[in-house]
C-alpha cells in the first residue's frame, strides 16, 4: 500500500491547522527509523515521522507515543538540542513529490542554566519565551522522505548542513548522499506530468496505444499518481480498473478524474475486509468493497497501519523474531561446515586404504627406522619409530573410521542444507509480513519446524491460534488468485488449494510465496497470468526490483522436498513472464 504524495499533501493541511506554532515539548524515537514529537498548540498533538522501508508515513497519532529503543544515537541528541522546545514555523511539501518539510525555530535557554529542566516553565510545561534570549535563534528544518526502501529522516541546519540522518547515504549508495555536514539536496524530481493541469489533449499523447493496463500507463506519465489512485480514476470513468489503451476512450472524462482526485475538501477514506484494513486515501474509493469515511487523514493512517505494524510493539517482535532465526541460521552453517569437513576427511579412504597396502606389499623392502616409502611416484610417509606392520594397521583403523564416518554423512549433510533453505525462506517471509499477524504465524510456523527450539511450557498450555488464511483476489478475468504468506500457506496454496491442472507461479532463484491461479478446466488469458505473476514478485524478496521473472508450472509438476521443510518444493516450469512486483490493494 502506498503512502502517496496526494495522501501527505492531505496530511500536511491537516499538519498545518493543528500543530503550526505549537511548540515541541518532547522528543523520543519509538524506533530505530522513527522520530515522535509532542507538540503543543493549544491542546497537544502526537506526530510520528516513519522511515520504516515498508510503513514509511507522516500522521497524527491519537495515543502517546513510547520510546522504543534504549540508544541513543547522534540524531535524537541533536534533535533535543535544535528541536525539542522549539516551534513549529511551517510544513510544506515540494510540489507532488513524497517529502516532508517542518521548519522549527528555538530560542535558547538562559545560560545561566544547567539544565534544562531548570529553565522556567510556561503552564504548558515548556521553557517560556520570557526564559529564553532573543539572539542566537537555532533553526532548523526536520525533513521526512517517503520512498519505501530508501525512506528518510534528516535533520538539516539553517545553513543547509546536514546534521544527522536516521539513515546514512554514502556516495557509493547514491549520487544524492545523506552524510552528516555535507549540503542537503532534495530529492530530484520526476520528469512526468502534473495531474491536476491534466487535460484530453495531453492524456491521449502522453498514454500510448495497445497498453494492457492504463492505470499502469497512468502511473508512468504523471508524477505523484499512485497505483490505487490511477486504477480509482480509470474506474469512476470506466466501471472496472483493467482497461487497455486505445484511441476511443473518453479522454475528457478520464482527464476530469484525474484532477478531481486532487481537489479539496480532503475525503479520507479506508477500506476494510475481513481479514482488517487494506487501503486509504483522501479521496472516496469506490472501486474497493468496504470503503468508509474517517475523521481525518491521520485516523485513517492510523487505523491501517496499527493494523499492521505499531512502531512501539510490532517492529521490536520483528527485529527479536529475525535475530533468533538468523542465531538458527549460523548455528545450521557450523554444522553445515563441519559435515563438509568430515565430508572431506572421509574423501581420504581410499588414500588410506592404498598405503597400508602397498606397505605390506612392500615389507621385504623396508628397513628398521625407514621414514617413507616411494611407490608408483608417490610417497608414503612412515613413523621411523615404529615397525612397518604398525604403520600398515595405522592406516587401516584409520580408514575403518572414516568408512563408519562416512555412513549416513551425507544424507545428514543434505538435511541440514535443506533446513538452511527452509530458513531462508521463513527470514524472506519474515521481512515481508505487513501485519503483526502475519509475524506472529511465521513465529509459529518457525517454533514447530524446531528453527527456535522447544517452545516455553505456557505456550505450549495456550490454545494454538487459529491459523491464518491464504490471501484470495479476484483476477480481471474472474479467475481466482491464492497467495501464500508464510511457509504453511504455500503449503496450504499448492498441496491443498491448488489442483493438479492450476497454474503454480513462484519467483525464479529467490524466497517467496506460491502462487496458484484456480483454471477451473478454462484457458488462463495472459492477462490474469500477468496480475498473478506481479503478486509472486510482490510477495518475494526482490519485491523492491523494477522487473522480475515469475516461472510459471501446472501443479501436477511441483512435488514437495522429501525430508525438507513445510513451503520446500521442486518443479518443472514450462515459462516465465517478467513482471513488475505489483500490491493487490
């Protein structure tokens, strides 16, 4: 789900109404990526800025926010130094574009002070502007970009000097680095039209005919369109979000869409299901089921992403979940390097062998105190302090052990390797889980395959939550789609769901979920296989590459991994499509 810059132009209207002239009464970092101010402006507001690569955002939060984390690294000490007690002076946002712009003005404290508590107070609890000098006003600007994996937030000077950054960018990273005291450049905008000037004229020029997907089209000839807001103005004109490019569509209506989805006043909605929320925006959605009105932008924020992920709670069960999986992990590859040694160890049996032979082939020739024996060109060496009928039995206890070593080696080796792939899979899973739910059933799933140990004893008493069903959508085809989500889904799509003429669609060469598309006895168009193939890269570890190659098998070729792990399988494709990785909301 996107958090698109029409979404952050309503949340900074909203921003500016409530919290512009308050003055920052606390600062706190509920996560390693996140920022929270306490804000005073009358009454007192909550605003998390989020880098999470996946729940990147800028609302209001209707609670009080807790730290999260015990450090405390350079940017929340600058931030309590240019930041906290200061004001809030203006938002803006750069034109369409993800990017959040808090200028904060702070007068300093007396200098007879040593503390900042000792500062006086206002009723507000916050140094009063009679406590602080008028000179030497520090000001700053906290900045917030909203772009998935490379989402930030950076503390820039007065001066256009970095300060500090959640995340820093060396010029190996990027050509626009986010380094400490180097100038602070803002994100180069896209060369694509602007939606709100959209007109017939130039919608028909910039959207090339025989497209399959206009929405799609959409998305890449105008700046700021997200993929939800481009398929909700194709469908208010067309009925349906699906639609190819051609030279007869309404080009006036589709242009009229298209600005009316920027124009105020904001409409925040969301949309719910039964398995929770899964969009928003600030507009009425109407190619959705579930869609209602919210209060605010921020309550509709709220209500979705405290669906999925509270920084305080969620990413801290995240973050213990991966570092127990990857101490699994690194055990499984000492013994995966052990066995290989003993592997190679046991590879010297017929060295072995051979030498205690030839030596008492060659007993006649060897003399008391011999060191070595030369045969066929190569040499055997000999312990001179033993007789050559020692060093002959030498070798072959040697080489019964390693006969008894190497029985059952490698089919000990193989399940170990078969557990490392098993395991990566459960950590690729892990990092794409968008609700805590999901974390929660990969923690399960990981505990019964033994990845965490025996599980404690009074979770072993509770009742086993009910597991968690499959994602199913509907293809623009009317056919229905399966997506797995954690290891025990893709067994559940594939073994259980899918039948043995369905198509099976999994990424090439990386973890992911499985993917069944239910044929029903029918063709599949190329057009559903398209829409299935972009959820198998969407739900894998290359969800953040532009294109991906999805295989694509019946179902009666993918056989499970005997002896592996739930998920595990072989298969036989008969194709590949690349796709891009594309959310189903």
């Amino acid at each position: 789900m996107y958090f698109d810059a029409l979404t952050l132009a309503a949340v900074v209207d909203e921003l500016r109404t409530s919290i512009v002239g308050g003055r920052v009464q606390r600062v706190l970092l509920p996560g390693a990526l996140s920022v929270a101010l306490e804000i005073y402006a009358g009454r007192r507001f909550y605003l998390l800025l989020s880098a999470h690569p996946q729940f990147a955002r800028v609302q209001l939060s209707p609670i009080r926010l807790s730290r999260g984390t015990d450090a405390t690294p350079p940017l929340l000490l600058l931030l309590r130094k240019y930041v906290n007690h200061g004001r809030i002076t203006a938002v803006e946002q750069p034109d369409l574009e993800r990017v959040l712009l808090l200028s904060i003005a702070k007068r300093p404290l007396p200098r007879n002070s040593d503390h900042e508590d000792d500062a006086t107070l206002d009723d507000d609890g916050a140094p009063s502007d009679d406590a602080a000098l008028e000179e030497e006003t520090l000001r700053c600007e906290l900045i917030v970009e909203i772009m998935e994996q490379r989402s930030n937030i950076v503390l820039v000077g007065d001066d256009n000097i970095i300060l500090a950054a959640a995340r820093h960018v060396t010029p190996r990273m990027s050509r626009r680095p986010v380094l400490p005291r180097e100038p602070y450049e803002l994100p180069p905008p896209q060369t694509k039209r602007d939606p709100r000037q959209a007109t017939a004229a130039e919608l028909r020029a910039a959207v090339p005919d025989g497209q399959p997907d206009l929405a799609r089209a959409l998305v890449a000839a105008y700046r700021g369109l997200s993929p939800l807001a481009a398929r909700e103005a194709v469908y208010r004109v067309m009925g349906r979000t699906l639609v190819p490019t051609g030279a007869d569509l309404p080009w006036d209506a589709l242009a009229d869409a298209l600005r009316q989805l920027w124009q105020m006043p904001w409409s925040p909605h969301i949309v719910v299901d039964e398995s929770g929320p899964i969009a928003f925006a600030p507009y009425e959605i109407t190619h959705l089921p579930g869609a209602r009105p919210c209060p605010s932008m921020s309550a509709a924020l709220d209500e979705y992403y405290s669906a999925r992920e509270r920084l305080t709670a969620h990413q801290q069960r995240r973050d213990a979940l991966r570092e127990r999986l990857n101490d699994a992990r690194e055990r499984l590859e000492r013994q995966r390097s052990a066995l290989q040694a003993e592997l190679q160890r046991a590879a010297d049996l017929d060295r072995l062998r051979w030498e205690g032979e030839m030596i008492f082939a060659f007993l006649h020739a060897l003399t008391p105190g011999q060191d070595h024996l030369e045969v066929e060109g190569r040499t055997i060496t000999l312990d001179p302090r033993k007789s050559p009928v020692e060093c002959a039995q030498e070798r072959f206890r040697a080489y019964d052990k390693a006969k008894s070593a190497l029985a059952g080696l490698p089919e000990r080796l193989r399940a170990v390797e078969l557990r490392l792939a098993g395991l990566d899979e459960t950590l690729a899973l892990l990092d794409l889980a968008e609700r805590f739910e999901e974390i929660e059933a990969i923690a399960r799933e990981a505990e019964a395959e033994g990845y965490l140990g025996p599980a404690p004893a009074e979770r072993a008493r509770k009742r086993p939550a009910r597991p968690m069903p499959p994602l199913r959508v509907e293809s623009s085809d009317g056919f229905t789609i399966y997506v797995g989500r954690t290891a025990q889904q893709n067994e559940q799509v594939t073994f259980r769901l899918g039948a043995p003429d369905d198509l099976w669609l999994h990424v090439r060469g990386a973890p992911g979920a499985h993917v069944i598309i239910k044929t029903g006895g029918r063709d599949v168009p190329d057009r559903t296989i398209e829409e299935a193939a972009a959820l198998a890269a969407y739900y894998s570890s290359l969800r953040s590459s532009v294109s991906v190659d999805v295989e694509i098998a019946r179902r009666r070729h993918v056989r499970k991994v005997r002896g592996g792990p739930a998920g595990l399988v072989t298969y036989q494709a008969e194709r590949a499509v690349r796709v891009a990785p594309r959310s189903p909301w």
